[in-house]
C-alpha cells in the first residue's frame, strides 16, 4: 500500500510538470523572447520614437479600460502585452486609438490565445489599414483567411470586409 501511494504520487507530479509544460510550448505567430517567455496578446509598433511611446503609453494609461499591460522598446518597436489576456472590444478600441501617435501601417496587433472571445478564431491580427479614411476602426485578418471590420460607434458587431484587406501575417519581431 505505501509503495502504491508514492508510485501515485510520483505519477501526479509528473503529470503536472508534463501539463505545465504543455502550456509554455508557444503556438504560432506567439512572440519568443530571449529568456524563452511566450508573449501573446501582443500589439506592436515599428520604428517608433521615444516621444511617440511615451505619448502612446500615456494614451492607453487614461483610457476607460483599466487593463494590466506590460510594454518594452527594443530596436525602434514598440511592444505592448497584456499578460493577463484582455478582451476583445478594449484590445481593438487600445489598437485603434494608439495608431493617432503613430503611422498606420506601423501598428500591429496579434492575438494568438483563447482569451480574445470575438465569435471567431483565435489566432487574429489587428491593424489600421493606411488607406482607410476613417478613424473610427480597426480591420482583422484571422489565420484562416477571413476579413473584418470593428467599428467603434455603438457597441455594433465585427463586419465582414471585402475591401481594405491585408493578409494575415505572422508576428516576426523579437524582444
């Protein structure tokens, strides 16, 4: 009997480590970092100023979603990640109101977990595509070849889109 309860014992353990290791394994389009963190949740700007990420930060910071974010500025990108997940109308609305400091075609945002409940797949990117003229949305491409377009009067749902397309892409930036 004690001999069953360590083997039990030693075979639960190893279930947990095989389980949390499962976890950390990264998907595609997650984002490495060079300590071997998986980042996702992740919105990114290239070729960006310091001024410009301070004024951004400081955007993100008063606006109405109080969401825990971490950021980092490596080789002129701008990284933004919410470690905790955030969900999926604050992520567009932050993505949307950050490319005011920046160019269009420089922000990027991919989500690559289970935690943006948006209707459709998990592996999404957000931009701004530079020829809109509206200011007021943001587009999606999703892995699986889709379209949308979020638009931010009301609370209205995701659009297809039929123009303004950019290809999904996965995220190749390191921190």
């Amino acid at each position: 009997m004690k001999y069953l309860v360590i083997f039990g014992s030693l075979l639960l353990l190893f279930l947990i480590w095989r389980k949390k290791n499962e976890k950390q394994q990264p998907k595609s389009g997650d984002v490495i970092t060079c300590d071997g963190v998986v980042k996702n949740n992740l919105l990114i700007v290239e070729n960006v100023t310091n001024e410009q990420v301070e004024k951004a930060i400081k955007n993100i910071k008063s606006n109405d979603y109080k969401i825990d974010f971490e950021y980092e500025l490596k080789d002129n990108c701008l990284f933004i990640n919410y470690p905790k997940g955030v969900e999926f109308y604050p992520l567009c609305y932050i993505a949307n109101s950050i490319q005011y400091e920046f160019e269009k075609k420089k922000v990027r945002c991919w989500c690559t977990t289970n935690n943006i409940n948006w209707g459709g797949s998990s592996d999404i990117m957000l931009y701004m595509h530079p020829d809109t003229e509206e200011y007021d949305c943001i587009y999606i491409a999703t892995k699986s070849g889709e379209f949308y377009k979020q638009e931010f009067h009301g609370f209205s749902l995701c659009l297809k889109e039929d123009i303004l397309k950019i290809p999904y892409e996965n995220c190749t930036k390191q921190l």
